[in-house]
C-alpha cells in the first residue's frame, strides 16, 4: 500500500474521510473473472469493499432487480489484463 499520497475523499454515503493509502492494480476475481482496479483505503466506512463506476463499467456489469428486492450481478467482461 502507498501512503505518501494523502487526501481527503467524500464517500459513497456523502461523509468525508481522510485516505489512509491506496493500492495500484489490486487483484479481485469474483465467480473466476480476475479484474484489477486501484483500492483507495480508508479507516472508517460501513462497507468492507465499495466497487465504484469505473470497475463497473470497465467489467460490463449488468444488474437485473428481483421481484423479492434481491438482485443478480452479471460481468460481461473482465476488462483486460490488468496493467
């Protein structure tokens, strides 16, 4: 992990926290499909793992909303290599 970049970034619920450090080209395989993506950490959240809009788009992602309010994650594509 990098920690001599330092910023403050606004979270997914709107509140704001200082980044304790991030990590370049994080390794992350879900249902066999390894992607990478750059992990911004941060010390207080109430999630272990936030996926953001680009990992998102970069996979293809598509969501299908039971009728039960579950929901069905679908990756398309893993977005290449890594680096």
């Amino acid at each position: 992990m990098n920690r001599k970049r330092r910023m403050i970034i606004q979270m997914a619920n709107g509140g704001k926290e200082e980044m304790q450090g991030y990590i370049e080209y994080l390794e992350l395989e879900m249902g066999g499909v390894k992607t990478y993506m750059h992990a911004f950490v941060v010390q207080i959240v109430p999630y272990q793992l936030l996926l953001g809009r680009l990992w998102q788009k970069g996979v293809k992602l598509g969501k299908i909303e039971q009728v039960d309010r579950s929901m069905e994650v679908e990756i398309s594509d893993s977005g290449g290599e890594g680096k």
